[in-house]
C-alpha cells in the first residue's frame, strides 16, 4: 500500500503500489476554513504510525487540524482527540479566531515513537498596520494513540521560560507572531 496526500483539499489517498488502483481516499471538508488557510494544497504527505498491531496514518489537514486515519479504511480513529481529530488551534497556548487564524501546516508531521510532532507554517505575507497578532508558530507533541498534547515548546518564550530575558519588550509572547516551525 502508499498513503498519499493529493488535491486541492489535501485528500488522503491509499493506493495499491503494484497496479496504482485507489483502494481508499479521505476527505475532510472544512469549508470556510480550509478555505482561508494559509497553507494549501496537497502538503508534504502523511505519516505512518504502528505497534505492530494497530496501524495508523496521521496528518495534518489545511486547516490545521491532526487527523489519525485507520490504514485500512481511511475512517478516522474515534479513539483519537474527538472522533478522530485533533484541532491544533486549540491547546496551543495563545487566543486565535479558530475558523481564519493566520496559521497551518503544510509538512508532515513527525511520528517519533508514539509521539507525533506537529509545528506550524504562516503564509510569509508581512504583516501591516493594523493587523491581527499573527499566532506563535509553537511546536507540540501528541500522544499518538490519544491525541492528547503531551508537551509544548513556545518558540517566543513566556515569562519565566528560558530566552524570555533576552528580549527588548516585556511580554513578547503577546506582542509578536510567527517564529513558526514547520520543518520540524
């Protein structure tokens, strides 16, 4: 089997590797926003997870959301975050509009054990005056059989953080957005 993701919705695709026949394909539709989204398309790809037993594909959708899909019927994990979901706007230390935030992913996420390691991308644009704080681009580890977020490293450190004293304004973790890893 190869899992791919393809489309203008990113779709999860299993393929049969020897003939290409499309066994399975996923599709999430997020309406307004997987619309607005700053990262489109198909993405990096997917990820593939197993304890020998259980298999799983993990990725991440346009707007940004980790999804847990069985191998063999593309359905999502309802033991997964919430039915198979986990939203990555939420749990991520800081306010954002969950429908248009200026925040996604577009790599794969990490599978290191039974850790998935998500970050996050922006769309590059500048902001301008008047604009919206663009959300911290931090990077999170996720229990890969739960979705439960088992740790978060702030790449804008908060107060009392390490690299909080280094910066020039108090209250960076506030007053700045990006520092976005996505190459995680």
């Amino acid at each position: 089997k190869l899992y791919v993701t393809a489309g203008a919705r990113r779709d999860v695709l299993c393929l049969d590797a020897i003939t290409g026949e499309l066994i399975w394909i996923h599709r999430e539709d997020e309406g307004r926003r997987g619309e607005t989204a700053p990262r489109i398309l198909s993405g990096h790809g997917c990820s593939y997870w197993t304890d020998g037993k259980i298999e799983r594909i993990i990725y991440v959708t346009q707007g940004y959301r980790l999804m847990s899909l069985d191998t063999a019927t593309g359905i999502p994990d309802p033991r997964f975050g919430k039915n198979g979901v986990v939203d990555l706007r939420l749990q991520d230390d800081q306010t954002m509009d969950l429908e248009i935030a200026e925040i996604a992913l577009h790599s794969t996420p990490l599978v290191a054990g039974n850790v998935v390691v998500v970050g996050a991308a922006h769309s590059g644009n500048d902001p301008q005056a008047g604009d919206p704080v663009t959300p911290i681009g931090n990077v999170r580890g996720y229990d890969v059989r739960t979705g439960k977020r088992l740790w978060i490293f702030h790449t804008i450190p908060h107060k009392g953080e390490f690299g909080y004293d280094t910066w020039l304004e108090d209250g960076p973790s506030t007053a700045f957005g990006h520092a976005g890893a996505w190459c995680e």
